[in-house]
C-alpha cells in the first residue's frame, strides 16, 4: 500500500551525504556506511541512493532520507521499487568568479539521489552584480589552449578581496558532540549474524523493544504513584500491579512497592512471596510515626513489606486477620502514602471493587497514573468503562486520570481452556473489539496475550512466555510514559 509523504515515518534517521571530493556517505540510524566510489558525480548518487533502496527493502516500507550534496540539501522519499519523491529541497549558492562564462540556474528538484538524470537550466546571470549587457550574457566557446588578446568587454578590474569572515565564539561549538553509536542487533537472525561476526543493524521491532526499556528504565523527579483500578472483581487487578512492579523495578532499579489498598482482603499477598514476617499496612500505619522520624534507618522499611527476591520489587499486603473488621480509612491511607513515598520512588497500588470506599477515593488523590485492567469478558470491560466514567463525572484530578488512563486488555483465561482453533480466534476477536472500544477515550491501550502463568499461585516475570513478557514490557513503557 502506497504511503502519503505525510505518513512514511522519520525513523530511522537517515542522511546521505556527497562530497565534492568524490566520496559519500549514508548514515542509518546513526551507523555510518560508505558508499561505493564513482567515476562521476551522479554515479556516486546512484550508489547512496542504492544503499536506501536497500533498507527501505529491509523495512518493507518507505523510508526519508535527508540529503546533502555540492548542489543542496533537502529532504526524498524513498520506496523498496526504487522509485523516489521529492519532499523539500534547498540549491547551494554558489558565487562565480569574474572569468567564468556563464552560470547555470539552480535545479529545481533536488539532484541527489535522483534515479533520473537532471536536465541543466538555461544559462542565467549572477544576481549578485548589476544587470550585464547582451554581450556579457553570451556564453564564448573558447578551444582549449588558446590565449584570446584583452579587449574592452574581456578586461575588467580586479575583484575585490573578500572580506575575513566574521570570528565565532567558542563557546558555540564542542569537539564533544558526537553522533551516539548504534548498538548492532541481538535478536532474531539479525542477532545471530552479530554473534557470528557480521555487524547487522537491528530491526524495527528490536528498535521498538529498545525504546520501551529506555522508558520503563527512567528515574524522574520525586515518587510516582500508580493506581490499578476496575469496579469488578476478577478484571486481572492484581496480576497487572505485580507485572509492572516486576517490570518497572527490574529495569529502572528504582525501589518500588505494590501496595494492596483493598478495603477487605487482598489478594496481592496471595500471589507473591513471602517474608519472614506477617505485618501489613496496618502495622506499618502503627509505626509511621517511627518510620517517618529522621533518625530512622532507611532498612527498617524490611520490617513491614515482604521482598520478592526474583522480582525486585517490595509487597505491602493487607490486613489478612480473618477476625480483624477494621477498614483502613482515609486519613491512614495519607499516613501509608506518606511513609511508603519516603523509602520508595514508585508505587503501584491494588485496590478493592468499591469505588465510594474512603480508602479508594483518597488513593485516587495521590494517583499520578492511572491503570484499568480488563479481561475481553463483557461484564469486565463494562465495568471498567463505569470506574472510568465515575471519574470523569467527578471532574478535576480524577476526570484528569480518567481521560490519560491507560487499559490492559487481557486475553480471557476461561476462554483458553480446551478451545478449537476457531473459538480461540474468537476469543482474539473479542479483545480486539473491547481495546479498540477504549481506544478513542484513554491515553493508551495495551493488549496481553493468554498465558498460564497468570492464572493461578504466585507470579514470577521469568516464568511467562517471551511474547507475554513483551507486551506487559509495552504496557509497562506505556504508564511510564504518562510520568
């Protein structure tokens, strides 16, 4: 399918340099290749131009290629059939000298590049001096060798000497500025040629990946603080507060804690490790006081959250005392908050399914990102179109995370059991429909894969699938991105 110049994308950076010194250049994302020499000028654009055909190729799409030639610069497309397009286009000026013949206008379209050969213009005076008469407009053809005796029209004064350019301050340059190198590829059969010790760029898809690890691998001004909410049980709450706490401490190696703010028993500290100890947010809210004072040791936070030793993250669970019926309230939630945002830079909360329960609505006030979770089941997504509503009608902050939430659409895992091959596509079918119904009212939706690693017992990162661990790395770079 043909693309408008408007949508063939800028990435990978590419440039195509020619000197007049009869080398070039293309630099791909950084990566610098040369380019086969030429007996002339317009060769040695056909072999940078063969270069480009080649990765658009490799991309199976067109790419944009920034020119820059002895003749100008600008800006083609160009297509895997060849062809090219001409974007934009600057001509050099050029200043001839007094003995010079004549001149020639500037190309119209831009020569580098160019698969068909540029016709030259008419012959056009120098605009920079006054108007010449008919005579000095002549092109004289002179045989080589022949001296011609002055006359009047050829015997001119001398020009004038140019004047020394203007000095520039040092402080406007840096012999530090360098182009970053890119690192060659280590996936797919990219990755093998590497390893086997031909250099080979990496793929649009390993570029994508390495562009998601950039994100989830930030550290930003003070703590972020993540909610993951939907009004329905079930919806997959507590598997997308574990993934993207695993996701996000394992690359940024920020500390972070996932904190089960459900106003009855959670179930976060059912499907991760741990610790030596049974405390909960209850505790901890008891011992803010301590936790909060100065002198306090930043290790003393171990007393009351349960480390996941594969993950890297922390676990605050919460009250588990089956006899227990005190519900966390609102001012305690500001204590927790307060506590938890000192020892950790990220914090990702669970949460219950009563949107009116004080502890949700003030979680709701620190939140900084939003995250609604949804299997393709309807009752779920309609749920979550109903959290999300409720928000929006109340308006300020919470219409705010409302309108940049991001949805986690999960395959469903009844679905996956014992299904034809049709009624798995179905079910393909039915997520895809439930995502692109979000789509126009949220920042970003994410799309998982089914894996069993989800359904039942504690979850680790490294026991899921590689396509599943992809796309909650997506997912993960998506709320990132709204930091």
């Amino acid at each position: 399918m043909d693309l408008h110049q408007a949508d063939v994308l800028a990435f990978p950076k590419i440039n195509a340099i020619v000197r007049d010194n009869g080398t070039a250049e293309v630099v791909v994302a950084g990566n610098s290749r040369t380019v086969p020499a030429a007996a002339s000028l317009q060769q040695l654009r056909d072999n940078a131009l063969t270069i480009v055909v080649r990765e658009a190729q490799t991309l199976k799409r067109p790419v944009r290629v920034h020119v820059d030639d002895p003749d100008g610069h600008g800006e083609l497309i160009v297509r895997p059939d060849s062809s090219t397009e001409s974007v934009s286009y600057t001509a050099k000026t050029v200043r001839r000298r007094a003995e010079a013949s004549a001149t020639t206008a500037a190309p119209a379209v831009p020569p580098a590049l160019e698969s068909d050969p540029v016709k030259p213009g008419p012959p056009a005076a120098d605009t920079d001096g006054p108007e010449p008469s008919s005579k000095a407009r002549a092109t004289v053809h002179v045989p080589t060798g022949t001296v011609m005796p002055p006359t009047p029209e050829t015997t001119s004064a001398p020009a004038p000497a140019e004047e020394d350019p203007t000095r520039r301050s040092l402080k406007e340059t840096s012999f530090l500025v360098s182009a970053p190198v890119l690192e060659p590829a280590t996936k797919g059969w990219r990755g093998t040629l590497t390893r086997l010790g031909v250099r080979m760029d990496p793929s649009a898809e390993e570029m994508a990946e390495r562009e998601d690890v950039r994100t989830v691998s930030q550290h930003w001004p003070g703590p972020r603080t993540v909610a993951v909410v939907n009004r329905k049980g079930g919806a997959n709450k507590t598997p997308t507060v574990v993934m993207l706490s695993a996701i996000l401490a394992r690359y940024s190696g920020a500390a972070t804690c996932a904190w089960d703010n459900n106003e009855s028993q959670g179930t976060l500290g059912w499907r991760t490790e741990k610790g030596a100890h049974d405390r909960s947010v209850l505790d901890l809210i008891d011992s803010s006081q301590a936790l909060l004072s100065p002198a306090t040791n930043a290790a003393e936070i171990a007393k009351f959250v349960h480390h996941q030793t594969a993950d890297k993250f922390d676990v605050l669970r919460s009250d588990e005392n089956e006899e227990g019926d005190h519900e966390v309230t609102a001012e305690e939630v500001d204590i927790a908050h307060q506590v938890l945002t000192r020892y950790y830079r990220l914090v990702v909360m669970d949460s219950g399914n009563t949107a009116r329960a004080a502890n949700w609505r003030r979680m709701i006030d620190h939140t900084d990102q939003l995250v609604v979770p949804v299997t393709a089941i309807e009752d779920r997504a309609e749920a979550a179109r109903l959290t999300l509503q409720t928000l929006e009608s109340r308006g300020g902050h919470d219409a705010e995370l409302a309108r940049n939430a991001v949805v986690i659409v999960s395959e469903s895992t009844d679905a996956k059991r014992s299904m034809s091959g049709e009624a798995l596509k179905r079910a393909k079918d039915e997520a895809q429909r439930i995502a692109d119904g979000f789509a126009p009212y949220v920042r970003a939706v994410v799309r998982i894969p089914y894996d069993p690693a989800l359904v039942n017992g504690p979850i680790r990162y490294e026991a899921l699938q590689p396509a599943t661990q992809r796309a909650w790395l997506a997912a993960a770079a998506a709320v990132a991105s709204g930091f």
